[in-house]
C-alpha cells in the first residue's frame, strides 16, 4: 500500500511544479490510460517479432555473389560484403540467400 501512496504523493508534486489544480486529474489519468492501453499492446508485439541482428538476423537475407563460389568465394549481403561457401556452384552475379552463418563466413545457396 505505500507504493500506492508514494506514487500519488509524486503525482501530487507534479501537478504542484505545474501548477495545475485537482481539475486536471481526471484528464491526466485518462491519458495516461490510453496510454498504457497503446504502449503495451505494441511492446509485447515488438518482443515477439522476428530477430533482425546479430546472426539470427543473417539469415533469408538476399544478396548476389560477387566471385564464383566452388565452393568458396564472396558475396554482397546487408550492405556488406562476406566470405561465402555453398553446396552448389554459384556463377559472379547469381541471386543467392543466406542458410546458415559460422563464424564470418556465410553458408548460402542460389535463389530460384
């Protein structure tokens, strides 16, 4: 119970530094309200979308191959290139998309 009253002695303090009256209340909790009502939905959303850094993020990325790959070469993927390896043989230019990544060396095999 004294966190319920803490956080209304802070609530009260800042209506004083704003100068606000007891009017303004209502208001100030229906927004904070709704607030709450958007912010929540939306964070936890976030939490459970799909990874977009680190490693797990590399993979399904698209990119093209710079050098033939038998069955090593480079590739451009992200905006960066990278050391590439690959099951098949991959010709300079080909679409290809990222399987796996180990160490900084990308696994990839061609696209289509």
């Amino acid at each position: 119970m004294g966190e319920f009253t803490g956080l209304l002695e802070l609530l009260g303090a800042l209506f004083r530094l704003f100068g606000l009256g007891q009017n303004a209340i209502f208001p100030a909790v229906g927004l904070l309200i709704v607030f709450f009502l958007i912010a929540v939905p939306v964070g936890l959303a976030a939490q459970s979308g799909r990874v977009r850094t680190g490693r797990a993020g590399m993979i399904g990325q698209k990119g093209v191959a710079v050098t033939d790959l038998r069955p090593g070469g480079r590739v451009h993927v992200h905006g960066e290139y990278w050391n590439a390896v690959s099951d098949e043989e991959v010709a300079s230019g080909a679409a290809v998309e990222v399987e796996s990544v180990a160490g900084m060396v990308l696994k990839v095999k061609l696209v289509g």
